[in-house]
C-alpha cells in the first residue's frame, strides 16, 4: 500500500492564502516518491484579501477552501473532513495564508491563535506518532501546538535582503519552542516530534532553490512516516 500523505492549502497567493510554487513543489516532490496526496483546506473565509499587483486590501471576500481548489485542481476537501487514521504524514505549504487563515501569526505574532480546525487535525497527526512537515512561515503553528518543538524558518539575523522575515525567529522562541539556523537548501528534522520544517520563500532567492530545499523537507518526512 502506498504511503498517504495529506496536504493543508490555505488559500491560493502568496499575500492572503498558499505560496502557489511553495505547494506545487509539495505536490511535485510527493508525486515523484510514488505517494499518494491529498488536499484539504478549512471551509472558511480568509481574513482578507490582497491584489497581488499592488499588495493592496480588496474589498471582497472569498473562501479559503474555494481558492484552494484552484492549486489542487479541484481535487480538495474541507479540513473538517480529514481523517488522521487514514494518512502517514501531514504537510502544510507556506504563503500569509498560514499566518492569516490558518493561525492569526500575521495581526498577533506570538500571541497567536490557531485556527480550532487545523489545531485538531495537527495535534492527532502528532499524538499518533505522524510526521508533519511545514515550511516557510507555517512553523509558527507547530511552535504555538506543540511544546518545545524545534523548527527552522531559515535566518535569525533581522535587517537582511535576503532574509526578510528573520524576526520570527524571535517570535517561535517567544512561544516556547527552538529555532534552528539553516539554509534555504536544508530542513531541520525534530526526531523526537517528528516534525520537519524548510524555510521556503522565508528566504528570497531563485525559485529552484526553494524547490530544492521542499524537496529535502518532503524526503525527511517520507522517511520518518515508514
């Protein structure tokens, strides 16, 4: 039997849902170790959303599981309905979305919540000795579910082109967990929690590298869900 392996979307745009290379990167790299994905999303409204044009709030509202479906191809299912028992692995892509949508990390830093749904689903995965891969800013919500957790969202030196969000690094220690310096190539695997994270577009730099380093995230959490 081949090994399931359940993708959480939060949107579909790097501003206000799912970094879209960030997912097809995910869903890439699944595809070609023979694993079987699954998409899901909450059915909820994004807490805004923004013309990527412009970076600017619009004024209209849209649906986080509807936007979604627009990377998954329309192959996707409401959060809610996601079945721990019946996947190996979890794994959420970056974007606001995570930091937005799925967590409030985006208006209330470390004193975020996350999402009832998303903490339900990724506190079974980790109760059930399931691995969970997240990347880019998504860690922050491993950092707030799970005690003492380790995790990488790349630099912690603040001021820098290339690392533009290294201050959360500050923020995921804030709320208790340990931050590892890595490279936008590497994934930091926390054995004991079985969790393995990737800095992804923390970093800005060429898009193949940020491919590259998902793909290194995606094979640790392969291995740790045999």
């Amino acid at each position: 039997m081949s090994t399931k392996v359940a993708v959480v979307l939060s949107g579909c745009g790097v501003y206000d849902g799912a970094e879209v290379h960030e997912s097809s990167a995910v869903l890439t790299h699944l595809s070609r170790h023979g694993v079987q994905a699954a998409c899901f999303a909450p059915d909820k409204d994004q807490m805004h959303v923004v013309d990527h044009t412009a970076g600017s709030e619009m004024s209209e509202t849209r649906n986080v599981l509807k936007e979604s479906a627009r990377i998954a191809r329309g192959k996707i299912s409401d959060l809610a309905e996601l079945p721990a028992e019946d996947f190996d692995a979890l794994i959420l892509p970056g974007g606001f979305g995570a930091a937005k949508n799925l967590s409030t990390f985006a208006t209330q830093g470390a004193d975020m919540t996350v999402d009832p749904t998303v903490s339900d689903k990724i506190k079974a995965f980790h109760a059930a000795g399931k691995p969970i891969g997240l990347c880019c800013i998504a860690p922050v919500i491993a950092a707030k579910l799970i005690p003492g957790v380790e995790v990488t969202v790349g630099s912690d030196v603040e001021g820098t082109e290339t690392w533009p969000y290294a201050g959360t690094a500050g923020a995921i220690t804030a709320m208790g967990a340990k931050h590892v310096v890595t490279d936008v190539s590497q994934a930091h695997v926390d054995n004991s929690n079985k969790v393995v994270t990737t800095a992804a577009y923390m970093c800005e730099t060429d898009v193949h590298k940020i491919h590259d380093g998902i793909g290194v995230m995606v094979s640790e959490v392969l291995k740790l869900a045999k």
